[in-house]
C-alpha cells in the first residue's frame, strides 16, 4: 500500500480508539465520537442517562461573602459556550449562532443568555426548531463553570457571593485527581480547592489586595487584582506577580474603573479594563449624550519583551466580556459578529429590566447597542445594529 495514502478511520486500532475517546468529558463530543462508526462506537461506552451538568461534589465555599451559607451539598456545575452553524440544506438557509447550553441530561439542554446565568425566555422564529449535533457544525468556544446547592424547591441554584468560578485542568469526568477548583467572591477574595480536599483554602497574599478575573493562560492559573498587576498562581498555590502592571512603572495609578477582565485570544494574554469617562461625545451618533460612558483600554502581554503594552486593534477577533467568564471569538467563527470589538451588558436597574448588551469599538471608539434584548442576544445575528 502507499505509505501517502490515507486510511479510513475506522482502521485505527481498538487501544487508540479507547485512548482518544477516554480523553473526551463532553456529552456532545462522546456522542458524536460514538456516531462515526462500528469500532468508534464499541471503543467507550454509551453515555449514561443522568448525564448533567453537575461535575462533582465540593465543599461548601469558606467566605465571608457567601451568605447565607447553603445547608445543602454544594456542587461544580457546567456550561457551554458554542458556535453553531446550520447545514446548507437548512429551510431559512446556512446561519452562525452563538449560544450557551446547559446540558439537564442525556438528548435535554437548555439555553442560556451568554452575559448572564438567565434562562432563555424566548428563541428567535429563524433559529431551528430542533438541534441535530450530528448534522451542525459545531465548535465549542469555552466552558463556564458555577458553585451551586440543592435548593430541594428549586432545583439546583448558584451560591450567593462568588463571581468568578474556574476549574484547571480542565477536565470533567477524566483526570479529576490532577485538577483544583478556584473562585473569586464578591470582596474580591480568591480562593482554591485541591480535589479530595475536606475544605477550601485562600492563597496567601495582602489583606487589601482585590481579585477581579481569573484564568488561564499558558498552561498555568492567572489572576488580574484591581491595581492591574497579574498573578500567575504555581503548583504551590504561590502568587508570583508579573513583572510589571498594565500601567508599567506608573505604580501609583488607580483609575476609577470598574473591573478588569483577562481574555485569552490566539494563545496572548489580554487585560480588558474598564471604566467610566465623564462626557459624550456628541458628533458621534451612536454615543448616549449627557451621560457617563462605558471605556476600555487592552493591554496584552508581550512574552519576548516581558512588558505590557496597549493595543488599539484585536484583528478581526472580537472579545466577550460575561458575568461568570470572558473570551475571544476567532475569526472563523465570527459569523454576524463584528471584529475588532468588545461586546458587554449593563446590569438591569431591577429584576424586571432587560440587560442592556453593547458593542465597543476599537477603530473608533463608539459605543452601539444591539437591537434586541439580552435575552435573544445568544442566537441572534449581531450585524444587527442600531
């Protein structure tokens, strides 16, 4: 046989074909790995009938923002952000969708928006009436991670007090004796969980010191505090800080921000900060006028240099910045979304507000909102723009 000439998939070898699919924690993935063919499908099991989003039991957070304190047993739950294209044979024609799924159990998911943990309310008329994983391509963009309790009334529902929730490795149903969780609570406070261990602990750094992202980046655990200096936590749950801030020497820069954000894109190191600038500008005719305004500035990580430096392009990526996590979507999988751009939500003035969600530019720094609410935000073509 020509050593250039390719072989069918299902030649590979049973181990192979068991090793691979052993590497896979997605329900999605398991049951597309299994649809291949005969030798794919008998290499691992069928998936259960519970599958859910619940990872695995953890104790219950040690913190003083936590409150009141779950009485119940608290977990690691999950969900996916994914970019979904329809096939061409589709009635409305091919169409790219952004979404986040929250898998119930096996053949259930349910749709979440992408800037908050709400439920979706409503799906647009053009988005498909049923999600055939076999027959869309899908791509997942990155996983979401909470700490919620049995409410035994509700079901299951997040932990008052904690922000930022991230496991690393990241590896649902494989491999859970290498992994620790890690969380950020209200006061900024950031704390780890060995698996197997009885009780959370908080690394070891200064009383004022406040945490406001966590993620990571280059195989290892970071976290960006309020003064935009970055952390990279070791295998000793130590905090080895960068070499400089995002401001670079000028130590004694304290903006009036409202939080800082990392970003992984294209396998950089991004911190998103932001805050509010007083004034409109008025000639623009997407600004709000006589009101603050929203403001970003991105800094990325020059590995070479060792030095922040400031960006004032992301290509043709565009940036998420959500509640429970951030992310980058590629190029390839923009779809309707604008490159170059931040998208973010406002928080509602009450419970019975929809989430204002927006779009900044870098090339010319406006502000638009999009034309529907956030509720819709996660399967709507965001070229849609007022």
């Amino acid at each position: 046989m020509d050593p250039t000439e390719r072989r069918p998939s299902s030649d590979l070898p049973p181990d192979i074909l068991s090793m691979i699919g052993g590497r896979l924690d997605n329900p999605m993935d398991i049951l597309r790995f299994r649809s291949v063919c005969s030798p794919f499908r008998s290499s691992i099991p069928p998936l259960r009938r519970n599958t859910s989003r619940v990872a695995f039991q953890v104790p219950c957070p040690t913190s003083e923002a936590v409150f009141p304190r779950p009485s119940a047993a608290v977990f690691l739950c999950w969900s996916t952000v994914y970019a979904l294209e329809t096939p061409e044979g589709a009635a409305s024609g091919p169409a790219r969708w952004l979404l986040k799924l929250e898998e119930l159990e096996l053949g259930r998911v349910r749709i979440l928006s992408l800037f908050s943990q709400g439920r979706m309310a409503f799906l647009p008329r053009e988005f498909p009436k049923v999600l055939d994983f076999l027959q869309f391509r899908m791509v997942e963009i990155c996983r979401e991670y909470t700490l919620d309790y049995d409410s035994r009334t509700r079901g299951l529902v997040h932990v008052e007090g904690i922000r930022k929730v991230l496991m690393h490795p990241d590896c649902v149903g494989s491999d859970l004796d290498r992994c620790s969780v890690y969380f950020i609570d209200e006061y900024g406070q950031l704390a780890y969980w060995r698996y197997g261990d009885e009780n959370w602990s908080h690394l070891d750094h200064p009383e004022d010191f406040v945490f406001d992202d966590i993620a990571v980046y280059n195989g290892k655990v970071c976290a960006v505090d309020y003064f935009g200096l970055v952390w990279e936590i070791n295998e000793s749950f130590g905090l080895q800080p960068f070499p400089t801030s995002i401001y670079g020497s000028n130590s004694n820069h304290h903006p009036d921000d409202d939080g800082k954000y990392l970003v992984v894109s294209s396998g950089d190191l991004y911190v998103v900060d932001t805050y509010y600038r007083d004034g409109a500008n008025e000639s623009h005719p997407f600004y709000t006028v006589n009101t603050s305004m929203d403001y970003f500035r991105v800094f990325r990580w020059d590995r070479q240099r060792r030095r922040w430096e400031e960006v004032r392009s992301l290509g043709n990526s565009a940036f998420f910045l959500c509640k429970r996590r951030s992310f980058a979507l590629p190029p390839c999988e923009l779809g309707g979304c604008h490159g170059n751009c931040i998208y973010y939500a406002e928080e509602a003035d009450s419970i019975f507000s929809m989430i204002d969600v927006k779009v900044f530019s870098l090339a010319d720094r406006s502000i638009k909102c999009l034309d529907f609410s956030d509720s819709i935000l996660g399967m709507m073509n965001t070229s849609r723009l007022k």
